[in-house]
C-alpha cells in the first residue's frame, strides 16, 4: 500500500488554502521538506525517492514564489496543493491503481484551473482532451499488466505490451512528438498561471519519465525495435521543440516548448536504457539510467525558475517584456539558461554531454547497421541542443539584457529563482560524483583525486569531463580577466533586424526572424500572415479542425441529453472522480 504517513500531510494543504492561500502555500513548503527529508531517511535508494528529491524540491522554491506572485482569488491555491498532493500519491503508489487514481487526482485541478482563472474554453479542453487520452492508454495497460500478473502490484513483467501501451500514455502528458503538433502542451502551460506552470513543466510531465522508467525496469522482455523508436521519436522532439521554442513570440510558449525539448532529450536515453538492458549491456544500462535521473534534475529544477521568472513580467510578449534591474534576478536566470543551454558546470551541461556521450558509445560498441541509427539520433539530438541554446540566449537577452526601461521585483519573488540557479549549478558539481558510478582520476593532467566522471566500456574510459575543474578555471581566468581589464565596455552598433524594415529597435522577433525566412514554408499556414504566439506548425489546421468537429459534436450530444448546465455537471464529475480515487488510496 502507498506509505500514508507521506502522504497525509499533503491532504491538509488545500484545506488550509480554502481558508487562506498563503497559509496554504506555506503548508506544502513544510508538508514537501517533510516528505524530502523522510524519505531520503526511509528508503534513500528507491527510483521514486531520487524523483522525490526532485520534486519536492520544485514544490518548496514554487510555494514560496506564489506566497507573493499568487492574485488569481480563492481558487488557484486549493487546486495548485491538490495537483501536488496527486504527484505524491504516483510516487508513493505500490500498485496500479493507486498510481492511476494519483494520475486522475494530478490531472482533473489542473484543467479546473486552467479554465477558471484565464476564462477561456480552449486550453482547458484540450489539456483535458489529452490528458484523458493519455489515462486510457494506462488504463488499457495496467488492465494487461494485472491480468497477466494476476496481482495489481507492481512486479515483472513478461509481456511488453503493457510497456509500449503505458509508453504511449506517458509520452502525450510529456508532449512528445507526435502529439507535439497538436501544440496542446505549450497552450496549456502557457495559458496557467507561472506558479501552476512551473509544476506542471517541472513535475507532471516528470510523471511520465517516472512511469516509463518504472515500467521499463519490470519488464523482462522489450523490443529491440521499440527502444529504437522511443530513442528516434526522443531525438525529432528534440530539434523541433528547440525549433519551434526559438521562433516563439511567448515568454511561456518559449519555456513550454523548451520542456518538450528536454523531455526529448530525457526519452532518447529511456529508450537507450531500454535497448542495452535487452541487450545485457550493464555498463551503458548504468550510465543511461543515471543520465535520465540528472537530466530530470537539471530539467525540473531549471524550469521551474524559469517558469518563475516569466511569472515575474508583466507582459508575456517577449519583445515588451521590462527588464528587471534585480540582482538576485539577473544573477539566477543567467545560471538557469546556460544550464538548460547544456553549458557546464552547471547540471543540465553534465546531463547534456552524457545522452551525446552514451550514443556514441553505443554506436561504437554496436559497429553494425544500427549504430548508424544511434550516430543519426545523436546528430539531431546535437542540432536540437544548438536551436535550444539559441532559443534561450533570445531569452535571457530580451528579458535581462537588450532593453534600457526596468521595474523592480519583490525579493520573494526573486530569491527562489536564484536559489533554483545556484541549485542546478551546485548540482553540476556534486551530484555526478554522488550517484554517478563510473569516475576516475588522472593525476597526470592535472585534476583532483576522482574528479572525472567518465563514461566506459569493459573497463576502459571512452570519454571524461570535470565539472569541478571548469568551476576552477572559470572562476580563475574569470577573477584575473577582471583584475586586468576591469568592467567590460559597451560598445553600441548599428541594428539590423533580420530582414524586419522599419523597426527601431533589435527586437526579439527580429532576432529569430532568419530562421522564420528559412523554414516558412513549415513555420507558417499561408504565403501572408505568420501564425501568432503559439502557432507554429503545419499539422495544427488539421487538427484543429478535427477538435471543431469533435466539439459540436460534444455539445449536440450535451444539449440533446444533459439538458440542464453543463458546468454543473461536469463539476460532478470531478468532485465524484476526487472522492473515489482518494478512497481507493485510502
């Protein structure tokens, strides 16, 4: 059964938030420092306690943001502490339907949420739309996995049909391609508020990396052909969720789409730990295990200072966005991007150098047809990685750097986005030493005794980084660049705007404007007029014409039969889908 005394606190919070939503923001900030704590007491080397760690960690910096951020009434903190109080019941699941009712539990508030604090039908639906399509492909495969196993427990598997099924359902919560080009992810992430945002980015798309790792480790039994796919699937979501981030004209459809990018990145090393455990391979098994568990640190603690900083703005519009003379501000996001830009020593540089590293030393290994695959997975990969970083210097400059007027910013809004950046790169060079398993030293080359973290095979070093020693040499040639040259200058140069005319100003649509040029006939629906802020694809048309028909359809079928308010009803439904599901935990 799930471990109740975890979970209990996180059933006082929304109660407490009913009655005042900072009361109820400070309560999750214990309730998950309590949860962090006892469970690296309890059962420190357990999957779900490192994706624990994880999350607790989001929710504490996130309450404390939304102590101060949150001003969307009575309603968004009594759904904001239920979402999280779902997550902990997915983590503490000892079974499928204690995970499937913690899924329902983290879904259902967010789309109420969504929808009662923008007023807008369209997110909403389609976060609901997609998040139940994902519930139906768990259902149908914790269904098989029980009745093969005969127990609803976790335990082996032997078919992988309860894997791939599973697979499926995780991958639309995370956003993945295909389900991309519906574009459902960045409308409904970036239509909640930052604070809701910031978990939703950071811990329930992190659900789904949990559950296809939990699944995938029962599983005795996967194929070859299915690894492959789930890593080349991971790699296109990659190029394109960069792609389609750097030509975003939205602060959060930026960061929405940035999230697909790194869940990406995540998959191509879940499906690479699927196909060397099928393979036997140990060693590389290892080292993608443990480049999935970092990249989910750097991914989830990075975005949720980043979601955190697009809260801090007035506009969402990137190219009116004040720049924040705050230095705790400047200082957090500048550690945050270059994090998420796959730069060390911070930890999504060391998560980044591993999912290359461990591609290509698969390939090597392999020295068959298929390693061709992997060496073509990385390449787009390292493509994909390079449109990210472009994406998130556009960021950071239009946000901290380009524009000359300012606001100031509340400190409790701006020291848990620079705890979130001195986090990621603290991470960068303490974690890998302590969960990675493979480091070394090199007395000869200079470093320090096991400061090496090494990817290898059969006992021998295939490649190495140091975080540690960057942190040094930056530090050094940083503090003598100083010493010698003092403050750098500004030099100031004419503008040119990417083929933008009459702009007075290098604005942030201008900046990514030449790859617009490049790619319009995918970037854009007709031959005149761009598709606004979150259009980004050519699929979406079609979709969305489907989601109209399907609509009416809906709302024929509600008129016909529930002639009454459909509100009503449907807040029924979730009120009825929350009690049951608790009592099923229960």
């Amino acid at each position: 059964m799930t471990s109740m005394y975890l979970v209990l606190p996180f059933l006082i919070p929304p109660v407490l938030s009913i009655l005042n939503r900072k009361l109820g923001y400070l309560s999750i900030t214990l309730a998950s420092l309590y949860l962090l704590i006892f469970s690296l007491y309890e059962y420190p080397y357990e999957l779900s306690t490192l994706f624990i760690a994880i999350s607790s960690i989001v929710w504490i910096l996130t309450s404390i943001f939304s102590i101060k951020y949150d001003d969307y009434g009575n309603w968004l903190s009594p759904l904001y502490s239920v979402i999280i109080l779902g997550i902990t019941i997915i983590l503490e699941s000892s079974n499928y339907i204690e995970f499937l009712a913690g899924w329902e539990i983290m879904t259902i508030p967010a789309y109420v949420a969504i929808g009662l604090i923008r007023k807008e039908y369209r997110p909403p639906y389609i976060f609901m739309a997609f998040g139940e399509l994902s519930t139906a492909f768990l259902l149908a495969s914790f269904i098989i996995a029980s009745v093969n196993t005969n127990t609803t427990s976790f335990t082996q598997l032997t078919s992988p049909l309860p894997l791939i099924l599973a697979t499926i359902g995780f991958m639309i919560k995370m956003g993945i391609l295909p389900f991309m080009v519906s574009e459902w992810l960045p409308i409904a992430h970036g239509t909640a508020p930052s604070n809701l945002s910031s978990v939703l980015s950071s811990t329930m798309t992190l659900m789904g990396i949990y559950g296809i790792l939990k699944i995938a480790e029962l599983t005795t039994d996967i194929p070859v052909a299915f690894s492959l796919f789930i890593s080349a699937i991971g790699a296109f979501s990659v190029f394109f969720g960069s792609l389609y981030a750097y030509v975003n004209e939205n602060t959060k459809g930026i960061l929405a789409f940035s999230t697909i990018e790194n869940n990406g990145a995540i998959l191509v090393s879940l499906g690479l730990f699927m196909f060397v455990k099928q393979l036997g391979i140990s060693s590389i098994e290892n080292m993608a295990f443990y480049t999935v568990i970092i990249y989910a640190f750097a991914h989830s603690i990075a975005k949720a200072g980043l979601f955190m900083s697009a809260g801090a703005q007035e506009s969402q519009a990137i190219s009116h966005t004040k720049k924040l003379r705050d230095l705790y501000y400047v200082l957090g996001l500048i550690l945050l991007t270059s994090s998420m830009s796959g730069l060390l020593p911070n930890l999504g540089g060391v998560a980044s150098w591993l999912t290359l590293e461990n591609l290509l030393i698969t390939s090597y290994i392999l020295h068959s047809l298929i390693s061709v695959i992997f060496i073509a997975i990385g390449a787009i990969v390292a493509m994909g990685e390079g449109f990210a970083t472009a994406a998130l210097v556009r960021y950071i400059t239009y946000l901290s750097l380009f524009r000359v007027d300012y606001k100031k910013i509340d400190k409790l809004l701006s020291i848990p986005m620079l705890v979130s950046g001195i986090l990621v790169l603290v991470l960068g060079t303490v974690l890998p030493y302590l969960l990675y398993p493979y480091k070394t030293s090199m007395p000869q080359l200079g470093m320090l005794g096991d400061s090496l973290i090494v990817t290898e095979y059969d006992d021998a070093v295939f490649g190495a980084i140091s975080p540690l020693y960057v942190v040094l040499f930056i530090s050094t040639f940083s503090l003598v660049t100083y010493l010698v040259f003092g403050k750098p200058k500004i030099r100031r140069v004419k503008i040119w705007n990417n083929g933008v005319n009459d702009q007075e100003e290098y604005t942030a649509f201008a900046m990514s404007n030449n790859v617009r040029l490049m790619l319009r006939k995918i970037l854009r629906t007709d031959e005149n007029k761009y598709l606004p802020t979150y259009g980004i694809d050519i699929f979406w048309e079609y979709i969305y014409k489907f989601s109209r028909g399907a609509m009416e359809f809906g709302g024929k079928f509600g008129r016909a039969l529930i002639n009454s308010s459909v509100s009503w009803y449907v807040l029924y439904i979730i009120i009825a889908l929350i009690i049951i599901s608790l009592i099923i935990v229960i």
